[in-house]
C-alpha cells in the first residue's frame, strides 16, 4: 500500500528480494536483495542512517556539528543525504581513484569532499580523516568499527530477510566484505532464528585477506599499523580495503562466518553485465562480485536449495570504471545500419525537416527596426565593466559550452540572457534579439562581443582562443589568458556536435 512519508529517511530499507530467473543454475533457487532501491542506491543508506541517530542517542553528535567520514563512495553518499536532511555539515575523506561520479554526487548532496593520493591506499584515507577530526573537533563515524553499523543490519536488514522466507527454508547467505556490517549484523540473527543457514562472504581473489588467515597488524589503539600482506589492489570499490575492518574481525572471532569464496574481478564484472542484460537488474561490479561468489556456492550446492545474494548498490556508480569500458557512446555498426534501414533523421543525409535551433526570424529590414530596442542594445553593450558580452539564451548547450570556457580560462563576460524572465517584461528580449539581428546580420545565438566588437558564435569564439588572437584582443583590454595550461578549448562544445557518420 502507498503511503505519504514526512521524511527521505523513512524510505530507507524494505528493499525488495528477486528470484533470478534465468541467470541461476537450475537445480537451485537464487534470489538477489537489491539495496539500490534505498533512496541514495546503496546499502550504506541503512548504515549511515544507524549511525548517525545512534550517536544523537548518545549525545558523541552535536547539534549543528560537522560530520567526517572515510569513505570509497557509498557510505559518503549515504551520509550527505542523512546530513542534509538532518542539518550537519559533512566533510569526506576518498582516495582519489574511487570513481568520480560518486564525490560529484555528494558534492551535489552539500558534502564536502577532501581526496587523498591512491598511493596511501584505503588507510591512508581513514588517518587523514581521524586526523582532521581530532584538529577541528568533528563527529568520527568510524564504520569501519562502530558497533552500530552491524546493528542497523541486525535491527532492519536481518528481519527483512526473516520475513522474506518466512514460508521455505534459507540455506545460504551471500554477501561481500567492506566494513563488515552487513555480514556481521545479518549472521548475527541468522544464527539465532535459522541457525540452518551457510553464511558466505565474498572477497577479491587476488587480494584474499580473509582466507589467507594472517592477521591485520594493528597499533596499540587498535587501529590498522598499515595495509594488510595479502592486499593488493582490486576492481571491487566498497569490499576488501587495504586493512580488514575490526567489524570483520570480530564476525569471524565469533563464529559467524562459515565460509569465505574469492571472487575474480572480470568474472566480478561479467556477472554484473549478465545481470543487466539477462535479469534487468542494475548493479556496480561489487555487486557483480557478489552474484559471481553466489554462482560459486550454488554451483555446488544441493538441489533445490535457496540462496540470497545480497546486491550492495546501483550500477550507476561505475559509469567511469572499467564495467562501463567497453560500452559505446555513439552508435556501433549494427545501430547504424539499423538507422539506415529507413530513410528519415540519418546523420548521413541531410535533415528533411528543420532541427530545432536558437535561430530568430530572418533579419528585419531597416524600416521595420524598433528604435528603442536599438538604442537597449546600445546600453546593453556599453553598461558594465566586463569587457566579453554574450548575448545568449538560459539553456541553450552553445551559450553554456561558453559559459564554462569563460570560467576555465578565467575570462570575465556578462550575458545578457534574452529569454529570462528579467527580459520577458515587455518583451524586451525579443525586440533586443530582432535588433541584434538587423545590426549583425546574424540569427543564431549566442553571439558574443569583445570591447564592442562582433567575435561571433559559440564556435567562432572557441576556435579563436585556440589561434591565440582572442587572447591578444582581450590582453589589449587588460585580461591576461593562459592557454599554456588550460583544457583544449574544443572540449568545451557539445559532444553531439562531432561528425557522425
């Protein structure tokens, strides 16, 4: 049943179980849970959630205090959102060769991001963050060993999956090693209400900490004294850092696990394409990871048993990773032959209709011109200190390729946006846009000014700067651009404007 919800942080959890239909052998039952349902696509919703209400409980987390976490991606996520919801600035802490689109998502979120060399590996982003703490006074998480991350499972994800196979028996656990929380909290409860149930936990095969049974140096505060031996780097982002979390520990200590199953990165990321493309689920190459160790145990388990894998996020996080590596932007041969199959909107025929543009009326004639909205274009022109005017539209992808060129290079500029609501009064845009046309002769926008000169368009601009004499012009007006260090204007336009055949 539908219900209104007072918070996004009502929405966490009660993520739905599905039976692979076609992926699992078919002598078994293999059912996935798939925690990118939760609001910010990740099981770590459930524990940054956990955490941070745990430590309002205890008063360890202030009102209006910043929060600080280490963090691959998920758990950062996860936090900006309770966050933001809740009020407290956040502060993360992420090596630099975790995928970008995850720190743009928690800068989107309000969070701010600190990045630490991928040389100090996993560790070193956990002492960068514990030494921030301790210099500014922010709330540590800490969930690589705060007891309430295996909590938050044993008090929501655990009883989830009770009540999902409250009618048949549940015969195996699967699920990946990160912190630990997942594997602890859910074993915890398994043990006691189905104490039937084989507990799995996945880890890379070529960085088997788990399995290789030496154990995680540690300081005398128990922190980890560096990476682990068995480590090494792997494409799982989220499982195994460089040093076993002491949630991990503590699950094996007691007895929670019983078996451990190396995982192999491409088969880590063939699952989670055949998961896409066979079952319609989307998941990152961790959760590939964990179908690919549930495939491992139910190849060899008895006929007609149950498993659960536990899928920890979307794949939507990966779109710079090599899970995406070979998935084209453009059009392979087969999209193109089947776009030539009939003979309409081809990019190798010119367009049998007009494409919709930012292109104003032909140009008045001279007798027509409305002399006041002349004389505004005048004004517009010479009002303001900026030396580049741009006479654009809000959303036009041309007027925001210059947009971000400008503020690359450090130039300043005005655009006057002609269909703003600050130039709809009147419909002074439109008059100033028929006026610019009948001045310049040209229709299309944007159309930018240099010291009240025509330079031109989107692209006259951009391949100007690349020759250099835009630079001069703008030096003969006092603003100094360096070309020597900047991006190649080019990328600035549109990726659809490339040739395409």
């Amino acid at each position: 049943m539908s219900r209104r919800y007072d918070s996004i942080l009502e929405t966490i959890g009660h993520t739905p179980v599905v039976r692979l239909a076609r992926l699992a052998p078919p002598h078994v039952n293999l059912y996935v849970k798939v925690e990118a349902r939760n609001p910010m696509g990740s099981v770590k919703d459930r524990l940054a959630l956990g955490i941070i209400e745990d430590a309002e409980r205890r008063g360890t987390l202030k009102p209006g205090q910043t929060v600080i976490e280490a963090s691959s991606g998920n758990t950062g996520i996860a936090l900006a959102m309770v966050c933001a919801r809740k009020g407290y600035p956040l502060v993360v802490v992420m090596a630099e060769n975790f995928s970008i689109e995850r720190r743009r998502l928690m800068r989107f979120l309000g969070a701010r991001v600190v990045l630490t060399p991928a040389a100090d590996k996993g560790s070193g982003m956990m002492r960068k963050a514990a030494e921030l703490a301790a210099t500014h006074g922010w709330f540590l998480c800490r969930q690589f060993e705060n007891p309430a991350n295996a909590e938050v499972h044993a008090r929501t994800t655990a009883p989830e999956i009770l009540a999902a196979f409250d009618d048949i028996p549940l015969d195996y656990f699967i699920a990946g090693c990160g912190t630990g929380g997942t594997v602890k909290g859910v074993a915890q409860v398994l043990r006691r209400e189905r104490p039937a149930t084989r507990i799995v936990a996945c880890e890379p095969d070529n960085a088997p900490m788990l399995g290789s049974g030496l154990p995680q140096p540690r300081d005398a505060d128990g922190q980890p004294a560096g990476s682990h031996p068995a480590f090494r780097p792997h494409p799982m982002q989220g499982w195994s850092p460089d040093a076993v979390a002491a949630i991990t520990e503590s699950a094996f200590a007691a007895g929670l696990v019983d078996e451990v199953v190396p995982v192999n990165g491409a088969a880590a990321m063939q699952a989670s394409r055949d998961l896409a493309r066979l079952e319609g689920i989307f998941t990152g190459i961790t959760g590939g990871a964990t179908l690919a160790g549930a495939l491992q145990v139910a190849a060899s388990a008895p006929a007609g048993s149950n498993l659960l894998c536990l899928l920890p996020d979307t794949g939507e996080r990966y779109l710079s990773t090599p899970l995406f590596a070979d998935i084209p932007a453009d059009m392979t041969a087969e999209e193109t032959e089947i776009s030539r199959s009939t003979p309409t909107a081809r990019f190798d025929r010119p367009a049998t209709a007009p494409a919709p543009t930012a292109v104003a009326p032909s140009a008045p004639s001279p007798a027509t011109v409305d002399v006041d909205a002349a004389q505004l274009l005048d004004r517009a022109l010479a009002a303001g200190t900026e030396p580049v005017v741009m006479f654009a539209l809000e959303w036009c992808e041309f007027c925001w390729s210059l947009r971000r060129l400008f503020a690359a290079f450090g130039i300043p500029y005005r655009s006057i946006d002609l269909d703003s609501v600050a130039w709809q009064a009147e419909d002074r845009g439109a008059r100033l846009r028929a006026a610019l046309t009948a001045r310049t002769g040209i229709a299309t926008i944007p159309q930018v000014f240099i010291g009240g000169e025509l330079v031109g368009g989107c692209t006259d601009v951009i391949e100007r700067l690349r020759r250099g004499d835009l630079a001069a012009r703008l030096a003969a007006l006092g603003v100094a651009v360096d070309l020597s260090s900047g991006p190649d204007p080019r990328s600035f336009l549109p990726g659809w404007i490339q040739p395409r055949t």
